[in-house]
C-alpha cells in the first residue's frame, strides 16, 4: 500500500503505511527497505532515504536508482552518479522516458520528482 500511496501523491499516508509495516513485522523482508527509502525521497527526506536504500539486503537492487537520486538532490553528483553508472549495470535497458511512461498514471508531481533526481544522477533519459 505504500508504494501505491507514494506514487498516487499521498505522502504522509505511504510514509506512515511502510513505518507501521516495520513495526510490525520485526524481520521484514528486503523489500520494506526499498520501499522506505522511496518513501522518503518521495517526502524530501533525502537524507534519511540513504540509509534503507543502502540496507545490506536491498542494497544492489533497483533501490539504487532512488539511491543515486537521493544522492544527487544532496549535491553528491558524483557519488549519484557512481551508483546510477552501478545500477545500469543490472538494468542496461533503464531509460528515464520508459519508467515516466511506466509511471504515467500517477501523481504527475511524484513522478516528475523522481525524474528529476534521475536527472540529476546521470540515468539515461
């Protein structure tokens, strides 16, 4: 339900949604860390997006993608754009077009955030 909050502009609602999901499960699966740190990108929490988007076990995974463009609303360019250039790695065929496509049913202003951050980051438009 977070994801689907986030992306559906209700950001207080998913952030509140995926904390509760950690309260609740004391050994939440991988996922739950992703889906955090989305959250708080979404939320303009970039700071404390690094840390679930660099868990151990989702760390690798598409949460790099959020990762680099967490990093690069902080002005890490650099670091962003190591891990966008990692990420593509895993997801040669990542455009930034395809996922804003992908994503075109949802909060325009959610959506156009993350694209910025991709942006930002490096990814291939």
């Amino acid at each position: 339900m977070s994801d689907l909050s986030i992306l559906a502009g209700r950001l207080d609602e998913g952030l509140e949604q995926i904390q509760k999901a950690f309260r609740l499960n004391p050994v939440p699966p991988p996922w739950y860390y992703l889906l955090l740190g989305q959250a708080e990108y979404a939320s303009k929490n970039y700071e404390k997006a690094l840390a679930p988007l660099r868990h151990e076990s989702t760390y690798r995974t598409h949460s790099r993608r959020t990762l680099a463009a967490a990093l690069a609303q902080l002005g890490r360019i650099e670091e962003a754009q190591r891990e966008a250039k990692l990420f593509l790695v895993t997801n040669p065929h990542f455009t930034i077009s395809h996922w804003g496509n992908y994503r075109g049913g949802h909060d325009k202003s959610v959506r156009d955030h993350f694209i910025e951050g991709f942006r930002k980051a490096g990814l291939p438009e």
